[in-house]
C-alpha cells in the first residue's frame, strides 16, 4: 500500500494496516494514486458486500468508478452507489475494507 506524503506529525495519525494478504496488497497497490473510498453493507462487516469508488485523472480529467469485490476475487462494475445514495452501505476505513477483503477471498 502506497504511503501518503506528508509531516511527521501526519503519519502519527495514520491508521495501522495490519493485512498482508497478498489481493488485499495487490488490490491497494493498483489504486495507488487514487482517490478510493470503500462501502459495506450495513448489516455488517460479515455480511459480504464490499463496494469501493474509485476516483482517477485520466489525461487531465476525473475519472469515478463503482466497483463491487465479486466472489471470485474480482472488482466488477457496479451502481450500488449511484451519485451519492449510499442506502444500505455505509463508509468504512480502509483497514476494514483490508479484513473484508480478506475474508471474502478466503471463502
């Protein structure tokens, strides 16, 4: 996973990622660079669902992408979270999305 630039004092406040699940890094490192904020749903972190969107510059231009971690360990094209209506998922930290991740390809 990429580390942010930044002082000192900013890289104090970092979360801790503690995966090291070989998607779950890979999945991070191919994002490095974007703006990535992951979804799951609300019934619980067990329930399955792991959503992301994904913002990118693409030859000067923002480029946002829904995608949904399938069961085969593959981020698919999704509109679970069209514009802003997030109903039935909720925002969660990207050490989070690691566990989820992580859980979901080991099933």
């Amino acid at each position: 996973m990429s580390v942010p630039y930044g002082d000192f004092a900013r890289s104090l406040e970092l979360e801790p990622f503690i995966s090291l699940d070989r998607f779950v890094l890979d999945t991070f490192d191919s994002t490095a660079g974007d703006r990535v904020s992951y979804f799951a749903d609300t019934a619980g972190l067990g329930a399955g669902l792991l959503v992301r969107r994904r913002t990118s510059e693409v030859q000067g231009s923002e480029r946002t992408l829904e995608e949904a971690l399938d069961g085969r360990a593959r981020w698919q094209p999704t509109d679970l979270l069209r514009g802003d209506g997030t109903s039935g998922l909720t925002e969660i930290t990207t050490r989070c999305a690691a566990a989820v991740m992580s859980d979901l390809v080991k099933k």
